[in-house]
C-alpha cells in the first residue's frame, strides 16, 4: 500500500510553524494572549501607530487640497486666455471688414 507511506511521509514533513499551535500557546495565557494575538496579527494598533497614521493622513490632505486649488487657478487662467484669444480674433475680423470696407484688398500670402 503506497498510500499509507505517502501520508506518513507528508506527516513527518515539516513544512513550516503550525499556526494554530501558535495561536493556542498565546490563547492559553487569556485576556493577555489575545492582546498579544490581535497586535500580532495587526486588528489593534499602539496609540503612537495611530497618531503617526493620522499624521501622514492629515499631512496627504493637505497637499492634495493644494494640488487641487493650483490645478483650479490654471484652469482659470487658461479660460482667460481662451477670451483673450477670442476676443483678438473678432478685432481682427472687425479690422478686416473695416480695411475692406474702405476699399483695401488683402494680399494673399502664398500664393504666386
């Protein structure tokens, strides 16, 4: 039976800690094996964790806000100079039909 073998061979096979055997010998201490088991495994977090956490947090906000507010004032700045183009582009079509009024022929560049 070669079955047999294989399981008593996987059995011997160490392949790393059993966690359960771990979490056992912690829980078998109560309350401060719990406290123990949840900072190991991160569900609760020292005090000085957490202000540095909200730290860095407040710290990110801050310069996406001002990120934020500086993309604003160039979308701003680029909407007044789409006007001022605009705003250019109509004086010249008003010159052009003013110079072409008084009898002034535009020259065609480019072309001979």
């Amino acid at each position: 039976m070669l079955i047999p073998e294989l399981l008593r061979l996987a059995a011997a096979e160490d392949t790393g800690p059993d966690v359960g055997k771990l979490i056992g010998q912690f829980a078998q201490y109560g309350v401060v094996g719990l406290i123990v088991v949840l900072l190991i495994v991160g569900v609760i977090v020292p005090k000085y964790v957490m202000n540095n956490l909200m730290a860095e947090k407040n710290s990110w906000r801050e310069a996406f806000e001002k990120e934020r507010a500086a993309h604003e004032l160039t979308r701003q700045q680029l909407a007044k100079a789409e006007e001022r183009g605009d705003v250019a582009i109509e004086q010249g079509k008003t010159l052009t039909a003013l110079l072409t009024g008084l009898g002034h022929r535009p020259e065609l560049h480019g072309s001979a």
